[in-house]
C-alpha cells in the first residue's frame, strides 16, 4: 500500500528526488520546497520546451487548460511489483540534488548521480540540479553539459525561476517519452503482467486466455500514460476500451483498474469541480471498483499476493474524496470497513499505512478521538518494530494523540486552548466558581486511557532515546496518576525519571513538572477565618465573606527587603523525594528567590517558606515555583494545583495529594497582585534595658525609653505616633517631640523615645489567683491582650520630585511599627475604704471674729511653723468654728514590698474668681509621709479643706434655677436630679486635685487610683464640704470691736496664732459684758429672719431665761427680726450679766422667712412650708470670777 | 451472557462517570485498555448520531474488529450509557440500557450525589452487573 492515495494519484508522475553527495539536511529540504512549488506544471508552459517529433498520440491534449502533475518523491522508493499495472506507481523522472560547495568533484558528482539512477529503471528523463556551485566549478560545469545543471548563486527568487524553467523542461521531454511509448505500445502490444498473474507454467488454455487479456491490459496502459500525460479524453477513450476487453475476458483486476483511471480522466476533465452528479457518479463508479477488486481474489494466491490492498486504497480514496462533514457518516463506513481489512492483510507495513491513512481521515472529518485511536494504533505497530527510528515515529505519533488524550505536554498548551486560561483565572479571582466550569477543567478525562498512552510514550520516548520526552511522559504520569499506580510502579516511574535525567544536561527544563504537589498557603497571621471554618459547623456565615476578602488582598513589597511566601508540598508517593532546590518563579525577573532544599518523606507533606528579594520597582506574579527535582527544572503553578484540589472536591480528580498526605487542611490561597515599592525606611525597636515585660504593681509610674533604630537604606522623613490596644490611658506621655526633632533618621540612626507609663488597675481575675496563691508575690504576667501598643507611623522622603506627571498625588507608602509595651502589672497597695471624718472645735468669744487660714499662707512659712498638726486646724470662714475636715483612706499592702505614702492636693491656676484660691498659682501641699510596711494596714488622712465656695449662690444649682424660674415648684424631682449631676461634676473636681502617690524602694512610685472610692465617701456629705452654710454667726466682744474696726474683714492682715487671740476674749463675772452677733448672709439674696440667742451652761441648761438664770441680759435676745442685704452682714449687740463663773456658750439660731429655693435645697428640706431653721456653731466663753 | 462486554457511562464533558467490565471472559488488563479505547474513539461517532434522531437507543453504532459499539443517549444529550460487546443481542442490549438509564436517574435523584461526577454507589454497581448477567 502507498501512503496518501487519492483518486487523483493516477495521474501524478512519480519523481524520485535524490541527494547527490552530501547535502545537508537543512538545504535539502529547503530544495525540496522548492521543488514542491511546481508540482502542477501548465501545459501552455512547456510548449516552449516540446517539439513534435511525430504526430502525437494525444489527440486531444488540453494544451491551454491541462497540465502535468508531479509527485516528489524525497529518497526515491524501490520498484513496485504492481508498476505495470498502475503506471503511476512507475518512477518515472529522476532529480538529483547537489550542494556544490560540500562536493567540489562535479566529476565524481556525475558518477554518483549515473550510479543512483541506474537504480530506476524505469526512469524516462534524469537531470542533476547542483546549487550553489563555485566559479571554477560553473567553468568546469558548462563544459561538463548533459544531465548537470548548475543554479548559478542568487537571489531566492532568481534561483525559483531558474528550477521553474528546468521543470518546465523536464516535464516537456516527459510528455515527447510518454508520446514515444505511447506510440511504440500501441502497435506491439506490451506484455503487461501483475503479481496477481501465475508465474507458473501456463497451461495452452491460460495463454490463449492471457494473449486476449493482453489487448485489454495494454489500453488500461496507454489510458494510464494518457492521464500522466493531462489529457484525460484520451485517457477516458483507452479505458473505456480496456474496461470493455477486460470484461469480456473476466479479469475482474484490470477492470478495476481499468474503471479507476476512468473515474479519475472524469475528475481531471471536470478540473475539480465537484457537483453532485459528479459525486454520484464517482460513488457509483469507485463501489464497482471496490467490488471488482473483492471479486479478483484468488483463493490461491492468497498467501502469497492478494489484491487486498487494492480495494483498500480504493476504499480510502473514495473515502478521502468524500470527505466532508456532511458526509461524515458514509466516510466513517468507508474508513470502518477499510479498518476491517487491516486483519487481513498480511504485510505489517501495509498495515501501518493503512492505519496511518484512516487516522488522517478521520483527523480530516474532525473526529479527533477517532483519529488519536487509530494513530495510536499506528504507534502500535512502529513499536512493535525493535529499532529506534520506528520508536521515534512511534513516539512522535502518539504525541500528536495527547491532545485527544488530554494528555498534552504543558509546552504544547500553552497557546491552545485560551478558554482554558481563563477559566483558571476566572477561578482565582471569584473563589467560587460554577461546578459547570470546574469540570470543564477535568474534561475528557478518561484516566485508564491516558495512563496507557502516557506509558507507551514513556516507552517509545525511552526507546527512541529521547531523555527530555521520556522525563516528560514519566512526570505527567506520576503526577496525575499516582493514586492508580501500585508503590512498585511508582518507584520504576521514579527510576525512569532519574535514569533520564542522567542522559539529560544538567539544568534542563522541562515543561511538565512530576512531583512534589505545590500550593501557596494562608500566612497563619489571618487566623480567624481559619479559625472560624474549624468550627463545629458545617456552615458558618463568616466563612464565605472571608474568603473573597483574602482572596482580593493585595500586598505590596519593598524593594531590598526579604520576603517570605508559605508553601506546602504533598509527596503522595511511596519514595523519598528530594527537591534539589525550589524558589518562587518570578516571570517579571524583579525578585531575586532563594533556593531551598527539602526531603519529603513517603506519603508526607511539609511546609516551607520560600523567601526573596525585590530588586526593582513594578509588579511581581508569582505563578508558581520552579523545582529542581529528579535532575530536571520544571515550573509548577499554583493554579494548576489550585484546580487540582477544587476538582477533588467535586469529585472529579481521583484524589487530593494534600489530603492524602495527610496534612491537615490549610487553607490554601492564590498569590494576590503584588506590587514593588522602592525602598522605604525600616525602623526597629528596641525597648532600652530588656525587652522583657515590665513589672509594674498598680498604679505604678514608670518611665520606658524605647530606643528606634533606621534599619532600612532611606532616612525616616515623617513619623506619628499613636497608641492603640487596651489600657491606652496608661500611657502618661510620649515624647514624640523627640521623634520629631531627631527626622530626617538617617539610615543607621538610632533615637531614644521616653514613654511615661502607669501601671493599670489590677485585673480581678489576676488579684483572686494571686490571692489563692497564698502570698502576693506571685509574679503573674497579665494577658498580653491588655498590653497597650504603640504604633509608630512613618515613611521615607518623596520619590520621583523630578518627574511630577508620574506622581501627580501619590502619597509614598508608608509603613508601621508596632511597638507592644510588655507590662506585667502586679497588685499593689490594695485600698480598703474610705470614709469622711469631721470634727467641729467650738470658738471662744473673743473680741475679733475669728479669722479664717487662708491658703495664701506660704507654704515654706507653713513648713517653719513648729507644729505643722496645727495647720490642720483652721477656721472655718463661713461657719466661724473650727473645724476639721479628713477623708481617711485605709489602705492595705498585701505586696512584699514597703510602700510610703504621699497626700498631696493639687490647686490649679483657676480663672474663676469665686474660688477661695483663686488669686492663686498652683501649689501642692505636702503632708508628711505614711509608711506601710509589707502586709500591714495603714490609714492614711487627707485634709479636705480649700474647697469651701465664697458664696452659696444659684451656680450650683444652676439647673435647678432655671427649672423654678420657667414654672417654680413644677418638679422637684427634676430639679433633684439636676442637683445631683451638678454634685457630681462637683465631686469629680474636688477630686481629682487629691493625688495619693506612693513611693516603693528608689525607683519605685506612682499613684493610687482611688477615686471611685473618694467619691464613695464623700458622696454624702459633699454640700457640707462644698458649700457654705447660708448663714454665718459669730459673737465678739463689742469693746475689742471698737478698738480695732475693719480689721475683721481684712483678709491680708498676717497669720496670728488662734489661740492667742481667744485668750484675750476672757470675760469677768459681774460685770455688764457688751456683746454682739454679728450675722452674714452668704448669699446672694437678701434673707428676712428672726434670730434669736441662747446661752447655756455647762451642763447645757439654758441660763438666760427660766427661773434659775445665772446670766442676766439687756437687749433682745429672741425673736429679733432682722434682714441681712446680700453677702453683708449685721450685728445685733446685746449684753450679759454673768453672775457664775465657769464655761457658757453661746449658739445662734434664726429661723429664716421667705425662704428661697437655694436655702431650701441647702437645708435639704422636704417641703416648701417647712421653716428653714439655721444655726450656728457655739460660741465658747470662759467667765472668770473678779477674785 | 456475552463473553466480551464493557459498559461505560460517559457524562456531559466527556468523562467517564462510571466503567464496568461485565462480560464473562476472563479479564485481561490490555483487552479492558483496549475496550476503553474502543468506546473513547466512538464518542467522535456519537456525538454527530445523537442530533440525527430521536432514538434514545442508537443500536450499533461503531465497531472495531469483531467488537461492536452500542450506545444509548439519555434525553439531554449529555450522558451517554456506552456498551462494548462482541454479541449481536439487540433486544437484551436494548432492555439492559433502559434499566441502567433508570438506575442512573436514582442515583441523580440523590441529592448528595454531585452530577457530572464519579459514581461511586457499590449498589449501583451491584445492580449493573445484575442487569448484564441478565441481559446480555
């Protein structure tokens, strides 16, 4: 059988195209392109090149229209036995080519070119073409003449012309040979003989018969020529009758020659214009030669030559001739049954082109399995040839059926099948795809089928001795195959891949990459999704939304600095696998990757961190990684993992290799756009003196310094600092004055940043453990979550400055350090309560009112005062008594340390002037020192006082004036919660100026925070410590009020010692005593009373009335209306007759009328009818007898 | 029973779903291959005879050698319930496609089978052996 039969074939000349010499590989075939230009040649063309010798037997050549057809045959073949009966099959030309400049020997040129025709007998015209020859050997040549011709070196088109001319010559001096045999046949009547005819000795019966099929032989003959010759009317005339004499004589083969080359003259004639009449008629025709071929086999000559492959040629030219996809389902009959013929044939060879042919024509039809199966087949027989070359065409032609297969080398891929692509990209981006076109992804996979065609390639690539193919077949076979794969079998693919590897060059890259599985995976830093999707549900709501935010999360990377990118890879098979190196592949070649080496064990997964350096600003992909494994380079994409794992979960891929490694399930994530930055500065930090946590106990202050260093290769320009994280209020300062004034940092600049702490309070949870503990030294760190953080904001100078177009508003990317502040915080001094204490001294009755301490005193003049208790004692201004006001605080130190304690109360500047200390600058009182040693109790007493308003005025109750003032007594209710909040603001004033700090070793102090508990206590009492009574009374002497007028109201006069003035204002018995009450309104309305003055005794008799009186009075002393004008005061004199002496007191009373709403709220009266009944403190006097 | 048979269901996109070898002869490992490659190449066959009629049953539709391809299409076009067999049991062949086509629909009816993936139900199995022991 001949390879690519059509039912044109008849008419092509069969030309051997031989090298002559060496010629190289290269050039020959590109000569023999050349050649193949002109294998239809025009007959109006040669007619230059023929002359008539005699008169032509082709009467009816076509000379404007027809032409001559050639056929090249590279290599020449060997005679066919069935030349004769098919004229085509006859080698009828020669072409020798020769390349002048490898054979310089024009002579022995010749003598090889005579001594390779000779080897085709058959040969009619025999010319040598020699390119590319030499001066020399142009002389040389033009003298030589004959069969050489030289194709003097020019230009490609100059050279085409020249080998068109030649043809046309050729093929001229074919046509006046095939006229001459022609002519000579006619007359003598060639014996003509087939295979098919018996060579044994002919009985006389069979030569009669033989004699008359000779006639008919001959015709089908001459038809033949006619047809090479391009007159198919002459063609159709000879076999018209030749069909007629071979039917006469039964020979049923020539017939079906005969009737071959008719319907071939047809399709000539018709120039290739199909109708379907035509179509019909060659359907019609070529079924009777297909019978007719059937009908010539001899039983006899069976084992021996059977016109078999006849009809099967037949069968397939018919078959290539209809070979459309309409017609797809007669051509699959044709090809079936010509598939059928291949058992019965006996030559392997003509089988291999059999099958070769049905694997074209089915590739033609678009029946591409069809084609993969039959070629695959063809792959079959080459193999079972033992030699290399059939390995590699066997190699080579299962290669053309991978992609039937789906078994494709991933080089062959890539421009193919874009949809592919953009499914997979599609897929990284969405997340979630449609199970639709995730299977698209595992189309056609029929794994037993492309297990065995990746074997018999890994088998012919071996074979062939291609190292590269059989690494490739044996990686894409273990890679996807494993699961079906025994231990045994994935060994030997290991082996095969490692023996091919040797013969490979070092650094190979091959476009299929075996094992190990690769998957980029979450950074564990996004945990909580992770964390979300271990959960006991099958469904948690966050899950999804989380996985398109990571998916979509872009980083960005800095130019110099190192980065990391976790992998994980899965060695599902039962060998050690050792990668030699794998690094990140980079395509945009701006990252410098690291190699690293890894050992994966038998069935085992691992992860890895693969790391890198950006070299240049841009984007990077990183698609996936290249492995150096088994001896060969090979890239693996994250995708294609990616994809693999999606079709595991939808069962379409026999398994996950991750999951069959056992590797718990991490989330695995597609590398997100990655853009470049330039280099930015790097500060690190470094807390000055350890980094480890810093023990605090509560309320601790703490001084930190925290010292950044520029670790990067720019200078810092801008920096910000913030907090963030719990217990922010803990940090009391940053200096990030100091950050500032030290920028720009230099690279390798370091700056030392102090940060002020106080310890936190002390979390419950910690302090009942330390308690179960037994001792309070239990060094328990707290929670790193509590730890306050500090975030320090910073970035480089401004890139590009010199190009503003490019950075038109792009602000340079910055960066953030974290600093955590490790603070353990322990208890320390626990507070137990708070309660206040006040205490009222009675006054003496002196001549002077008594005068109230300012806290103008200074407090150095304090501080030389010989007793400093004595301060504490003052007088109250606005109720004349002394009094004495502390809030004792017991505190506790369960700590094995020794605390000491500081009061001090911290006066601020005030802009408002009703404040006492108002004229005042700052000023802290130190009081002295309490020391609490370790687990012991103290109780610790501060001095409220200061905190007096001048005034009892609507201020405070602001709110509850205006309430009265829209509609006065509406609500009480309101108004009482008006007051409260105004208390309250109030409380949290006063405070807040009262600072408990204690001090623990040298470097130990900070401050108890304490408030709550201050409120607590004085929450009660606070308008007793706030406000001052409406009301002030005192009692003087008159005499010494007279001596020394006006000097009660000086508020500058000098500090003089109480006592000493109380012990001028003694009183003798006996005597008429002037007195006066002087009363002050401490408000700012004007209050209508009546007042009235008792004097009681010792044993608290009233003494001034009843009938047992000891003091006798002049003036009025009940009931005595008065009206004191706004902040003024009155007096009300009197006089008293002590008749005993001994200790009297004296306490005023008045009963106030009209009273307004901020007496009342002052007296904390219920309703508005009950009497508001002031009274003022007592008044001591000490009556001395005149003795 | 058949001596040779080899039934294949081919889901939409070409896949085989489900591959069963149920004839009698003793298996061979290359003769299975060899089926696989029979049925895979007659899809190219089945795909253009499918659109021609509105058969469900496409009778004989391929054959290599003594090795005839039978192919029954379900309503959608999509899956494709192939048989290789070597015997010319048109009516059993016909009988033992509309079981299987049953069959595979239950095992679409159950909501945790994926359609388009592997089946990989042993009473599926089971019962397809059952029916070609019975049918063919």
């Amino acid at each position: 059988m001949e390879p690519d039969v059509s039912i044109e074939t008849s008419s092509m000349i069969r030309v051997a195209v031989l090298p002559i010499g060496h010629v190289p590989p290269v050039l020959l075939r590109d000569y023999h392109s050349m050649l193949l230009r002109h294998q239809t040649i025009p007959l109006s063309a040669i007619s230059s090149f023929y002359t008539e010798h005699q008169k032509s037997p082709f009467s009816n050549q076509p000379w404007d229209s027809g032409s001559l057809r050639f056929k090249f045959i590279l290599g020449g073949a060997p005679p066919s036995p069935w030349e004769d009966f098919q004229s085509n099959r006859k080698t009828l030309a020669v072409i020798g080519i020769c390349h002048c400049p490898s054979s310089p020997d024009l002579d022995s040129v010749i003598d090889q070119f005579d001594s390779a025709r000779r080897a085709y007998a058959s040969a009619l015209v025999d010319r040598c073409f020699a390119f590319c020859p030499g001066d020399s050997q142009l002389e040389d040549g033009s003298k030589k003449g004959g069969n050489l011709m030289l194709f003097p070196p020019a230009d490609r088109a100059t050279q085409e012309f020249h080998l068109q001319t030649m043809m046309q010559d050729i093929a001229a001096s074919l046509l006046m040979e095939f006229e001459k045999w022609v002519l000579k046949a006619e007359p003598a009547g060639t014996i003509v003989k087939t295979p098919l005819d018996s060579q044994a000795t002919l009985n006389s019966e069979e030569v009669i018969k033989a004699k008359k099929r000779r006639l008919g032989r001959a015709q089908k003959t001459m038809g033949d020529y006619c047809l090479l010759a391009g007159s198919p009317v002459d063609a159709n005339a000879h076999y018209t009758t030749a069909l007629e004499l071979a039917r006469l004589t039964g020979d049923f083969f020539w017939y079906a020659g005969a009737l071959e080359g008719n319907v071939c003259a047809l399709l000539i004639d018709r120039m290739g214009e199909k109708d379907s009449a035509v179509e019909d008629e060659v359907r019609f025709r070529y079924n009777s030669v297909i019978s007719h071929y059937r009908k010539s086999f001899i039983q006899e000559h069976a084992q021996r030559v059977s016109p078999l492959t006849f009809e099967l040629e037949a069968t397939l030219k018919m078959a290539r001739f209809l070979c459309r996809r309409e017609l797809a389902k007669e051509v699959v009959g044709y090809l079936t049954s010509a598939a059928d013929g291949a058992k019965s044939l006996i030559d392997a060879s003509d089988r291999l082109v059999l099958y070769v042919e049905i694997a074209r024509l089915y590739g033609t039809l678009g029946y591409q399995r069809k084609a993969a199966f039959f070629s695959r087949a063809v792959a079959q027989l080459y193999l079972q040839q033992d030699n290399r070359l059939a390995a590699i065409s066997a190699m080579q032609v299962l290669a053309m059926t991978t992609r039937a297969y789906r078994v494709q080398s991933r080089a062959s891929i890539t421009e193919d099948s874009p949809s592919k692509k953009e499914i997979g990209s599609s897929l990284a981006e969405g997340g979630k795809m449609l199970h639709q076109s995730v299977v698209s992804l595992f189309e056609s996979q029929w794994s037993t089928l492309q297990m065995v065609v990746l074997r018999e390639i890994l088998l012919s690539a071996v074979r062939a001795g291609d190292p590269l193919a059989a690494w490739g077949a044996a990686a894409r076979l273990l890679r996807s195959y494993y699961p079906l794969i025994t231990p045994a079998g994935q060994n030997g693919l290991a082996s095969a891949l490692s023996n091919s590897a040797d013969r490979l060059p070092s650094g190979t890259r091959c476009a299929d990459p075996a094992l190990p599985f690769i998957s980029a995976i979450q950074q564990e830093k996004t945990g909580g999704a992770g964390a979300a999707n271990t959960g006991p549900f099958i469904y948690t709501p966050f899950s999804k939304g989380d996985a398109n935010t990571n998916t979509k999360q872009e980083l960005i990377w800095i130019v110099g600095e190192p980065v990391q990118i976790l992998v994980e890879l899965a060695n599902p098979c039962g060998f050690d696998l050792r990668v030699d190196s794998i690094y990140l592949s980079v395509p945009s070649g701006n990252f410098d990757a690291f190699p690293v080496t890894v050992n994966l064990p038998p069935n085992s997964s691992k992860v890895v961190t693969l790391s890198g350096i950006p070299t240049s600003v841009g984007t990077v992909t990183i698609p996936g990684c290249t492995v150096h494994c088994f001896g060969v380079i090979t890239e693996h994409v994250f995708k294609d993992v990616d994809n693999l794992l999606l079709g595991a979960t939808q069962g379409l891929v026999l398994s996950d290799p991750f999951r069959c490694c056992g590797s718990a399930r991490l989330k695995n994530i597609s590398v997100p756009n990655i853009s470049v930055v330039p280099p930015l500065p790097l500060l690190v930090s470094r807390v000055v003196g350890g980094d480890g946590a810093i023990i605090l106990h509560e309320g601790e202050i703490h001084d930190l310094w925290i010292s950044l260093a520029n670790a990067g290769t720019v200078p810092v320009e801008q920096a910000h600092v913030s907090l963030s994280g719990k217990n922010q209020d803990s940090v009391i300062s940053i200096a990030s004055e100091i950050l500032n004034s030290a920028l720009p940092l230099r690279p390798g600049a370091e700056v030392t940043l102090p940060v002020t702490l106080r310890a936190w309070r002390h979390v419950l949870a910690d302090a009942d453990t330390a308690g179960r503990s037994g001792s309070g030294s239990t060094v328990r760190h707290s929670k790193d979550g509590s730890n306050p953080t500090l975030l320090i904001h910073y970035a480089g100078p401004l890139t590009n400055i010199g190009d503003p177009a490019t950075n038109k508003s792009d602000v340079p990317p910055g960066r953030r350090l974290v600093v955590p502040l490790q603070i353990c915080v322990l208890p320390g001094l626990s507070f137990v309560k708070a309660r206040l204490l006040s205490m009222e001294i009675p006054a003496q009755v002196g001549g002077n009112l008594p005068k109230p301490v300012h806290i103008e005193d200074s407090p150095t003049e304090a501080l030389s005062s010989p007793t400093k208790m004595d301060r504490l004692v003052k007088i109250d201004p606005f109720r004349g008594s002394w009094g004495l006001r502390f809030l004792e605080l017991e505190l506790s130190n369960p700590t094995d340390v020794v605390f000491e304690i500081t009061v001090s109360v911290q006066l601020e500047n005030s802009s408002h002037d009703h404040r006492l200390s108002g004229d005042r600058d700052a000023a802290e009182y130190g009081y002295p020192k309490t020391r609490i040693d370790r687990d012991c109790s103290a109780r610790v007493l501060i001095p409220l006082e200061h905190f007096k308003l001048p005034v009892l005025d609507d201020s405070f109750f602001v709110k509850d004036n205006q309430a009265d003032g829209a509609n006065s007594g509406r609500n009480s209710s309101f108004s009482e919660r008006n007051t409260k909040a105004e208390l309250n603001a109030s409380i949290k004033n006063l405070i807040s100026k009262i600072k408990v700090r204690w001090q623990s070793g040298r470097n130990s102090s900070g401050e108890l925070n304490i408030k709550d508990a201050i409120q607590a206590a004085l929450q009660t009492s606070v308008m007793d410590v706030l406000l001052p009574d409406p009301l002030t009374f005192c009692f003087r002497l008159s005499r010494y009020a007279l001596e020394e007028p006006e000097n009660s109201s000086s508020h500058n006069s000098p500090n003089v010692q109480v006592h000493s003035d109380a012990a001028k204002g003694s009183v003798l018995a006996h005597e008429m005593t002037p007195m006066e009450v002087v009363v002050r309104n401490n408000t700012k309305e004007k209050i209508k009373m009546s007042l009235s003055i008792t004097c009681r005794d010792v044993a608290g008799e009233n003494c001034v009335e009843g009938t047992k009186a000891t003091v006798l009075c002049s003036g009025v002393l009940s009931g005595i209306t008065v009206e004191v004008p706004s902040l003024q005061e009155i007096k009300h004199s009197f006089s008293l007759y002590f008749l005993v002496p001994g200790e009297y007191t004296l306490v005023a009373a008045s009963v106030i009328d009209d009273a307004n709403d901020i007496l009342r709220a002052r007296a904390r009266t219920k309703s508005s009818d009950e009497p508001i009944f002031c009274r003022g403190p007592p008044y001591h006097v000490r009556v001395v007898g005149t003795a | 029973m058949a001596t040779t048979a080899c039934f294949v269901i081919v889901s939409r996109n070409d896949i085989p779903i489900y591959e069963a070898e149920v004839g009698s002869a003793a298996k061979r490992e290359d003769a299975a291959q060899l089926h696989q490659f029979i049925l895979h190449a007659a899809l190219d066959i089945v795909q253009d005879l499918a659109w021609t009629t509105s058969a469900m049953y496409l009778k004989a539709i391929d054959r290599f050698n003594d090795l005839v391809v039978s192919v029954y299409v379900t309503a959608d076009i999509h899956t494709r319930l192939m048989l290789l067999h070597d015997s010319r049991n048109d009516d059993g062949i016909k009988s033992f496609f509309q079981e299987v086509h049953e069959l595979y629909i239950k095992t679409l009816l159950n909501p945790l089978y994926l359609p388009g993936s592997r089946i990989t139900s042993s009473h599926f199995d089971t019962k397809v052996r059952a029916l070609a022991r019975k049918y063919l």
